[in-house]
C-alpha cells in the first residue's frame, strides 16, 4: 500500500472540514432556537402571558393555549402511566424468566415497532381503536384513544432501554445470588431493579418527551377539539397537532402563535433531555463496586 | 421462593400478551385493509382522485428525491462531525459533552418543531418555497444526529492499535484517514446511512410544511413532492374513501422499512437499537 | 442470647467420588476424588484451566445451571448423597465465596438480612444472626457503627469479608472459597487469612488458591490438580506435610517445588 505523503496542507484542510461540520451541527440547533425566538420575540414581550388562558380563538385574536398543553400532557402522562410498568415488567421477565426461545422473537418484535411510522400507529388507531372506543363512549376520537397509541409507540424503546440498564449491572451480582439460592423475583426487587432505576428512569423521561413532541399519531385519534377534558372519552387537541392542523392557512398573529407553541415544545424537551441526563450521570457514578 | 418465581415466570406472560397481542392485530388489521390494492401496477401507476384509485408512483419518486437530498446533505456533514468527534475530541472531555447535549437535543426535538424552522428558514428566507429541497434540507437535520452516532461508534470501533502503528509510520492525517479509518469502519457507516434512511422515510410532520402535498411528479428538486409518509396521513384524514389505499400504503411502507431493519441485521449480526439515546 | 440456627454438632465431611464437569464436548475436570475431612480446610492447587473453579461449582450446582453442562460422579455431605437434596437445601448447607468481592449495592446490614429474608427468617431473629456472621468474621467492631451505610463504601478486604459474612449468615455447614484472597492487597490478604484459619473447626472448607505458601499456612490437606491431555484432573490428595515435604507425585513435586506452573 502506498503511503499517502500529502503535504501538511491537505491535514490542514481536513481539520478545518472537521471543525466546520462539527459547527454545523451546532449551529443546526441554534438556528432553529434562533429562528424560533426570533419569529416570536416581540408577540412574547407584548403579551406573552396570554398564552396561558384558556381560550384559543385565533380569528378573535385569542391565543389562549392552556387546553392544548393540558392536552398534550395528560395524553403524554396517560401513555407513559400504560406503557412504563408493561415495558419494564416485560423488559425483567424477558430477561430473567423467559426461554431465549421466547426472548429473542420478542425483541426482534419489539424492535420492529420501535421502527414503526407514527402515520402508520395512526392509521390504525383511526381505522380500529376510534370505532371500538366509539361503541363504548362516543366519540370515540378522545384522549384515550390518543393515550393507548402513544403508549404502543413509547413502549418498545422504554423496553430496549429498561433490557439494556439491566443488562449493564454486574454479573457478579446474581451470581452471588444464584450460590445463595435467593429468589429471582427478590433479586429483581432488592438488588437489580433498584439498582438499574437512574437509567431506566432516565429512558422513560426520555420518552415522556417523545410523547409530548408526537404529532401525527395523536392529531389522526385525539379528535382535536380544543377544551379541557372532564373524561378519558373526550376529545382533546394536543400542542403539536395544533400546530400541523393549523399552520396551513396561519396568518400573522396566529402564525406567530402557533411558534411560540413550537417555542415552548422546544423548552420543555430540553428540559425533560437535562433531567435524562442528570439521571443517567448519577447512574455512571453509582456503581463504585469492587473498590480498592 | 422457587414458587415464588415459578408463579411470575407465568404471570409475565399477560405484559407479554398485553404487547404482542395488539401489535399483531394492527399489523392483521391494516393488512385486511389494504391487501387488495397491492400489485406491481400500484407501485408504478400514478396517483387518480386525489389518490383514491391508481397507485404511488409519483410519490415514490418524490420519497426517493427528498431522501436522496436529506442524504446527500446529512452524509457527509454527519462523517465530518463523527470524524471529527473520534479524531480531535477525547471522548468525556468538556468539548464532547457539549457537542454531545446539542446532538441530544437536536436528536430529542420535536418533529413539528423541525417542521416550523424548515418552513420558516427553508421555505421563507431562502426562498425555496414548498420544495423537495426544503423537505430533504428540515430532513436532513433531523437525521443528522443518528448518523454521528452511528459514524462516531463506527469509528471509535477501529482498534487504538492501528492509530498507534500509523503514528509509528509517520502517516499523514489524511492518509491515515483515508487508507485506514474509514475502510476499517465503513461497515458501521452504512449501518448508520441505513438507519438515518429508515428513520426519514418514518417521519411526516416535518415535511407537511417544507416539502408539501403535491400529487403530480416533480420535475425538479424545487418542485413541491409529497412523501409516502405525508400521503397515507392526506389518505386518512383528508381525503373520504381514502383509508383502503392508505392501508396499502402503509404496507409498502412498511415492507421498506422491515427490508432496511433485515438489511442492517446483516450487516451488523445483531439486533440494531434505533434512536436509544447515547 | 442470640438464637442460632447453627447446629453445634461437628460440620459434615466433604467427598468428591469420580466428579466430573463436561461443558458440551470439553471435558474440564474429570475423575475428581478427594475428602475433607470434619472441620478441616483443604487447598485445591494447580494452574489456571485445569477445573478446580468447575469442581467447586459442580459441588453446589452452580456448575448445572449453565447451559449444555454435565456433571458426573458423587458428592456427599458427611454420608448423605447430596443428589437428593434440593438445590435450595443444598445451597443452605453448602455456602459459596468469589474470588473478586461482590457485595450488593445494599446497606451493610441490608446485605445480610436481604438473603435471610429470602430463606424465610422470620424478622425478629435477622438482626441477631446478622451481627453473629460480622463477629465470625471479625468485621463487628469495624462496621458497628456504619451498618446503614452503602456496602460499596467498604475497602476491598472489607468487602470480601463481607461476603464470607453473607455467606455464612445463612449457617451453612461447608464452605467452598474460589481464591477469596487474589483481588486483594497483601495486608487485606493477611486478614482475611487470619479470618478463615479461624473457621476451621466450625466448618468445613474448601479453597482454591494459586497461592502455594498461603495453601502451606492455612491448609490441613493439599489436592493437587493438573491438566493432562484436553482435561484437568486430580493428581495427589493428601496432607500438607506429605504434599510438600514428600510428594508422591512427580508432577506435585515439580509443581510445589516452584519448577512448573
């Protein structure tokens, strides 16, 4: 093989390639933050505290959105209460129970549908879950509906992490465990749930933001009437859905209103990504075992 | 306590049920919807009424195109930034960190949210208009932080041992590169344009406001197109008598991204996890 | 005072008749003979790969929950066959410690009730038998006052003492030691020694260790392992006198002598 004796030059160039794509990806991100605050700056600092009434009338100049990001989160919040306990209960059983005959599949099951399109967990959610609910409490399209897709499209990846954490823990641990005779079932409860928590809690806050951020799957079932909802079977309108049902024909005010929503769908999965990360670095640092 | 935990190797069958089951009835229930509409014709046929009789084919040359720019964008970029994360950064210095949390957050950020700078930067201030190039361009940000993870993996993946020799011989930076690194992790590179493909193909809000909803072919990158993702949400919820043929969409959809998913297991010989945060 | 489940009768002898561990079509150890007597502590020697880790785990059944493994032979408890045992029985009489402490990132305490807890001690009685297995093991004084504290938080021999404490607070009878003294520093080393010379009588031990001088200090009875062909067996079992002094295997003679392994 011949030895490639470019001049310094070409190195030079290579690292300043380097250093402009890493830029790049940093200034993706403050382009879009920058481009967000720019475009609702002035709406913010005149009357910023508006958005948190209740009434969204964008034809009246009412840009009320407290309904929509009560909808987006009990919508978040009721998937992740469904599909958190399932993922990491099934994630531990897998593990520790499961033949890998069964184990296996499953993954490459779950896998897949960690891969599925929103669209396509909507199309069902409109073309069966909205009819089925619809028998029993009309309208069918409601936060209910929009809960149990969100919770099938959370629920693969909260397993893969929650397989992972587990997966991560000494095996010296169970082990010790086995020569002991202890039960798997105290085992998982003592030992290796408690211990895998910081980052099992820190894929399902992930997650928790996923929800919040989806859009498709909730604008196709959630029905998308704009109120406060006295019940699981009413229809609610998320942030997001807002967005991508209105943005169409948006003008002026309403258009700027619609990103501050985006704005303030930015911040709160910052927020929710430093608190990820806050978990998974007290995890790193948790397991000071075999010292000295 | 053997009991015990014979009793939960039981009872864990009903999560088990509680996730199998509905998956299997979704895939079941799309599948009845929109089996009848799958034939060579659909996928080379043009859209008719509004997308209610004909087939995809307008719009799979539009996916192609807007994956092809996002590609042609996210590629080279996310390598640079991945190379530049296994060549100048020490992996747990401060400058990684950061460069880490950005990614993060790129990687965490709403779809709609993408779709609203796209609009408004794309679209608006470069002037591109509902474009294939607007649609490609939001894409491409989107995809971007997959693709350094997997390059960066990829590459920090090559043995220190190489490094160490071509510092021994005197190479230079580029040759170095060029000769050894990226052969050595080509592999996981495709893996990670693999994923990113995958990963496009499943996204639709982004393109709503960037690349449009256009039926026809586009004849060029600044044409409006719409994406296979885009027509099966217009099939459903737009468009009455539209949900058989955005079943059958979906299912070509579908049958992309099961190919993808077996193509990287291939590459890789084990299972792939998409998206799981670093 | 404090309740005991310990039965003050002599611990059980210890006999391997013709064990042998298969993993698949690799034969680790085979024809494995040796008997510790009552109370005493026989060092398992050798070089690494001959099977002394398989035997040991062959003799509480670790060895069978690995997959596509098969053990051969007898083991007996004083005279009972422990093939009729269960594991968990089998596992209470037979207690088990590894070579790099690993303690649960539990409490102190918590490490040692968590197991009798599982084994159905009732609550009252946890406490007592907790702070007997510190005193065993020396580390009483040490810990006293720290018993809510993260085990993780212990130096190395501290852990390890740990350990043998957890496996000796569910009283077994016998007590297989697989090089508890190779990950730590050699005044931990020391203690730990110390620790187990002072089990000696109340159980029955079985060590392997790399270790020929520290065999020398602590052991009773000597078996010497090698590996012959693809598989290890056991070449020589008997006194550490006889062992060291006067070997009745050449291989023993070349191995204790320093000249091989």
């Amino acid at each position: 093989m011949s030895i490639t004796l470019s001049p310094p030059l070409a190195d030079r160039c290579l690292r300043y390639l380097l250093r402009a794509s890493a830029f790049l990806a940093a200034l993706a991100l403050g382009g879009i933050v920058a481009v967000l605050l720019w475009r609702t700056l002035p709406f913010l600092l005149e009357s910023g505290s508006a958005i948190f009434a209740s009434g969204w009338h964008p034809r009246a100049g009412e840009y009320g959105m407290a309904a929509m990001i009560a909808g987006s989160l009990l919508v978040s919040l009721l998937a992740l209460a469904l599909a958190a306990p399932v993922a990491i209960a099934l994630a531990a059983w897998l593990r520790f129970y499961a033949p890998a005959a069964i184990r296996r599949p499953t993954l490459m099951l779950v896998e897949l549908m960690a891969g599925i399109p929103s669209v396509v967990y909507g199309l069902w959610g409109l073309l069966v879950l909205v009819p089925w609910i619809n028998q029993w409490a009309p309208p069918g399209a409601s936060w209910l509906a929009g809960s149990l897709v969100l919770a099938l499209m959370v629920l693969p990846l909260a397993l893969l992490v929650t397989d992972t954490a587990l997966g991560q823990l000494p095996a010296a641990w169970w082990r010790a465990g086995h020569a002991m005779s202890l039960s798997r079932l105290g085992m998982l409860r003592r030992v290796l749930l408690p211990a895998a928590a910081p980052s099992i809690l820190s894929g399902v806050v992930l997650q928790f933001g996923r929800a919040l951020g989806e859009t498709m799957a909730v604008l196709m079932v959630c029905g998308n009437v704009v109120q406060w909802p006295h019940s699981v079977f009413d229809p609610v309108r998320t942030l997001t859905a807002n967005i991508a049902l209105e943005m169409a024909y948006a003008t002026g005010d309403h258009r700027v209103a619609l990103f501050v929503s985006g704005l303030l769908l930015m911040a709160v999965t910052a927020l929710l990504l430093a608190v990820a990360w806050r978990l998974r670095a007290s995890a790193a640092g948790g397991h000071a075992y075999a010292s000295s | 306590m053997h009991r015990r935990d014979r009793w939960i190797a039981v009872a864990g069958v009903v999560p088990w049920l509680l996730v199998v089951v509905p998956l299997v009835m979704m895939l079941g229930a799309l599948w009845q919807q929109g089996y009848q509409g799958l034939s060579l014709a659909f996928l080379l046929e043009d859209p008719r009424a509004a997308g209610r009789a004909g087939g995809i084919a307008s719009l799979l040359l539009s996916t192609g195109w807007i994956l092809a720019v996002c590609l042609a964008v996210a590629v080279p970029v996310g390598l640079g930034c991945a190379l530049y994360l296994s060549e100048e950064v020490p992996p747990g210095s401060p400058a990684a960190r950061r460069l880490g949390f950005v990614l993060d957050l790129l990687a965490a950020t709403p779809s709609v949210v993408f779709g609203l700078f796209g609009y408004q930067f794309f679209a608006i201030t470069l002037g591109l208009g509902f474009s294939i190039l607007s649609g490609g361009l939001a894409l491409s940000l989107m995809v971007l932080p997959l693709m350094i993870r997997s390059a960066e993996q990829a590459l920090r993946g090559v043995p220190g041992s190489y490094r160490r020799a071509a510092r021994a011989l005197a190479l230079s930076r580029w040759g170095w590169v060029r000769r050894v690194l990226l052969p050595g992790a080509a592999s996981g590179i495709a893996v990670g344009v693999i994923l990113s493909v995958g990963r496009a193909l499943a996204e639709t809000a982004v393109l709503l406001f960037t690349a449009g909803y256009v039926l026809r072919r586009p004849d060029s990158v600044f044409d409006s197109g719409r994406a296979l993702s885009v027509h099966i949400y217009d099939l459903a919820m737009n468009v009455p008598g539209g949900t058989a043929r955005a079943a059958t969409t979906a299912l070509v959809l579908m049958a992309v991204l099961i190919a993808i998913n077996l193509l990287i297991r291939r590459a890789l010989r084990r299972p792939v996890l998409a998206g799981v945060p670093r | 005072m404090t309740v005991s489940l310990v039965d003050a009768r002599r611990p059980p002898s210890l006999t391997l008749d013709g064990v042998s561990v298969h993993y698949g079509a690799q034969v680790a150890i085979q024809g494995a003979s040796l008997t510790v007597a009552s109370g005493e502590l026989m060092a398992l020697v050798g070089p690494s790969g001959c099977g002394k880790t398989s035997l040991l785990c062959a003799i509480n059944r670790m060895a069978d929950e690995q997959p596509g493994c098969r053990v051969g032979g007898t083991v007996r408890l004083g005279d009972d066959d422990v093939a009729g045992l269960g594991v968990t029985a089998l596992r209470r009489q037979v207690g088990m410690v590894f070579q790099q402490p690993n303690p649960f990132p539990l409490s102190v305490i918590d490490n040692l009730r968590f197991p009798l807890s599982e084994h159905g001690v009732p609550r009252r009685q946890r406490d007592a038998l907790a702070e007997r297995a510190l005193r065993d093991v020396g580390l009483w004084d040490e810990v006293k006052d720290r018993l809510g504290q993260s085990a993780l938080a212990l130096s190395g021999g501290q852990q390890q003492r740990l350990c043998i404490a957890r496996a000796l607070v569910l009283a077994p009878r016998v007590l297989l030691l697989d090089e508890p003294c190779s990950a730590l520093d050699p005044v931990s080393s020391r203690v730990v020694e110390d620790m187990i010379a002072s089990l000696k009588g109340r159980y029955t031990l079985l060590m392997v260790t790399h270790n020929l001088a520290q065999a020398r200090r602590l052991a009773d009875t000597v078996t010497v392992c090698w590996v012959e062909g693809e598989c290890g067996c056991v070449v020589e079992s008997n006194t550490c006198e006889q062992v060291f002094k006067a070997p009745a295997h050449p291989i023993t003679a070349a191995y204790c002598g320093g000249e091989v392994g």
